[in-house]
C-alpha cells in the first residue's frame, strides 16, 4: 500500500484472475477505503437509475446464427479515423487515484498494450502529460468539465492538445453533481489532488467533496460551448451525456464530430432511462452522421454486442476497469479488458458475425419475458 494524506492506496502491480467484470466489485470492495470505494461505486439519490443501465439489457436478445462459416471473429475497428483493435474503449473516470497509486498512468498503459482507446478525465489523478506519456503514443481522448473561467478551459485544452489527444470529450449532463448518498453517509472529501486542477490552485481537489469540485464547473452549457471548443481546439469534439434525439441534434448542428450516449453511469439525473434504453432512438436520429459512443451499465461481451447493434460505434466502461486497476495495476486491467473481449469475441462467433461492420448490421430481438 502506498499511503497519501492518510488514504491508503493499492499499489499492486499484477495478474488477476478474471471470471467476469461483474465479480471484481465485490474483490476491490476489500482494497480501495470506504469513502473512495463509495465515490467510485455509487450512483445518485436511491441508484434505481444505476440499477436500470444493467437491467435494460435483458430487453433485447441477440439471435444465435449457425452454418454462418466464420471462425476468429476480428474485433478491429475504425472510429474518428483511429484504428482500434477492439471497440471496447476506456469511459473518463475521474479520480482513478483513489484505486490505485499509478491510477490513470496504469491505466492508459493497459489500454495502450490491448490497442484500445482511452479517455482521461479533467478531474484525474495524474496530469494530461502523464496520461499520455504512459500510453506512449497511442490514441486517447480528453474529456472536458467545462469551467466557468474561460482561461481555465483554454489552458487545459492548450495542454490536452500538446499531448496529442485526438479529440475532445465535452461532458455536457453535469452542470450540477447529482444527488449522491454514499458520499454523504462517508462524509467523503478528496484525499489525493487532482493533478490537473493543481496547476491553477495548489492542493486543488484535496480536502473537497464532489459538491466543491463542480463548484467551478460551468452550469450553462450551449450549443456555443460546443463551436467555441472545435474552433480553438481544432480538434474533434465529442458531446457526452446526450440521452434523446432532440439533443443529438442540438448537438450535431453546434459541429460535434460524434454523440456519447450515456447517463453518467447513473451518477446524475436519477429515474432517467437506462443508457442502453435511450440508444436506438438516439442511433436512428443520428443515421450515421457522426460516430456514437456508448456507455453506462455495461459489463459483458454481449453488452458490447447489443450496443453496437443498437447503433453504437464505440462502446465504454469506467467502474469495472477501475475495481481492476485496484486489484492489479495495469496488468490487472489489461486483464480485464482481454475477459470482455474474449467474452465479445465469443458472442460474435455465436451470432454469426465475422466483423464489427456485421455486428453493426445485426437486428435484436425484442421478445418480453
């Protein structure tokens, strides 16, 4: 352990044995301190949100297909003009310190063995520089919580883009930090800085709870926003936290280079839809103008698998790569990551479909059970 401000930090750097994402939670429950583990885990007010993102995959299935003469389904993938070797990418999770000593420098360093893409979060443990480095070239994104001090906005975005990220993750559903109880009952507050708030105010992030974090978040976010990030940037903005049509829209004609459906992993508006719910409505809006990522609830191959049928491009995971990087550094999350693609890989085979662009092109079904 490796102990900072009194919060004790794994610092393994290992093999785990992965049965299944889903079984890691209860194993990183033992490591990672209370309060963290609470921040990490938790949804907002009673989680029925957070519950819903794992259940609303039960309302497709995917339709089994023999004499299909495929075997070694290729996972590869082209998104933003990146090749990927999975579309299994990392969500921006915040604060990945508080499950590990490394946190985000492991994590980019899995991602970057298993040719997968990651996105770090302003609100990281470790700076946008190291981030990257620790990826040694390959692609990651950035993502924004937009400040209300513009100069703030600028000079991370000078930073994300002298680091070489590829494109700009705008966060756009938490202008305000939903209702979270677990971090109430823990009174929790931030043991560890975060790197890329320190910059501007030393010891930023440490000693605050989520609620003095957002503080400084801008809570009037437009469509604005969205042209004013492309145009200094020059860089591929990506608007995250979209849930209908009407806002995919908004967002495509403000310029976003691609839509991210997601409800913040059940983390905000709480008895909104499921994520996977809202998707397909989302995708047909859309019809293939920009690329759509895709998270919140996922935890098996075939999550992955009804994603991207539903309409996704790309499909994210924060919590279940976190509980890893607990466990076992970057080698516990790479790891993981090669689990979900063996467990997609598997499911591709079985549904008949050779390559992503067929995964895509495969019809669910929508019985009721």
């Amino acid at each position: 352990m490796t102990v900072v401000n009194g919060y004790e930090q794994s610092d393994r750097e290992e093999h785990i044995n992965v049965l299944n994402l889903e079984s890691l939670e209860k194993r990183a429950k033992e490591i990672i301190p209370t309060g963290g583990f609470g921040y990490i885990v938790g949804g907002s007010e009673d989680d029925w949100t957070l519950a819903q993102n794992r259940k609303a995959f039960t309302h497709k299935q995917i339709y089994p297909r023999t004499l299909a003469n495929i075997d070694n389904p290729d996972m590869s993938t082209n998104v933003f003009g990146i090749d990927l070797k999975t579309p299994v990418m990392m969500a921006p999770l915040a604060a990945q310190g508080l499950a590990h000593s490394k946190g985000e420098v492991d994590t980019a360093k899995a991602f970057a063995n298993e040719g997968a893409l990651m996105a770090q979060s302003t609100y990281s443990s470790a700076s946008i520089a190291d981030t990257a480095a620790a990826g040694e070239g390959a692609p990651q994104f950035f993502q924004l919580y937009m400040s209300k001090d513009w100069k703030f906005n600028e000079a991370i975005l000078d930073e994300a883009k002298k680091a070489g990220v590829k494109g700009i993750i705008l966060t756009a559903d938490a202008t305000v930090d939903g209702y979270r109880e677990a971090d109430i009952i823990n009174d929790f507050q931030f043991p560890i800085p975060m790197a890329n708030l320190e910059k501007f105010s030393e010891g930023a992030g440490k000693g605050q709870g989520i609620a003095e974090i957002y503080a400084a978040a801008a809570q009037k976010i437009s469509p604005d926003d969205v042209r004013r990030i492309a145009e200094y940037s020059d860089l591929p903005v990506i608007v995250k936290g979209i849930q209908t049509p009407e806002d995919a829209e908004l967002a495509i004609g403000a310029g976003a280079a691609g839509i991210y459906v997601s409800n913040h992993g059940g983390r905000q508006l709480n008895g909104g839809p499921a994520s996977f719910d809202a998707l397909s409505a989302i995708a047909d809006s859309v019809a293939g103008r920009v690329p759509i990522i895709f998270d919140s609830g996922v935890r098996r191959g075939s999550d992955v698998f009804k994603a991207l049928a539903a309409g996704a491009d790309l499909v994210a995971l924060g919590r279940p790569f976190v509980y890893a990087l607990a466990l076992g550094g970057a080698l516990g999350v790479q790891d993981a990551i090669q689990e979900l693609n063996h467990e997609f890989a598997t499911t591709m085979q079985l549904a008949g479909t050779k390559t992503i662009d067929e995964v895509k092109q495969s019809k669910l079904a929508d019985f009721k059970y």
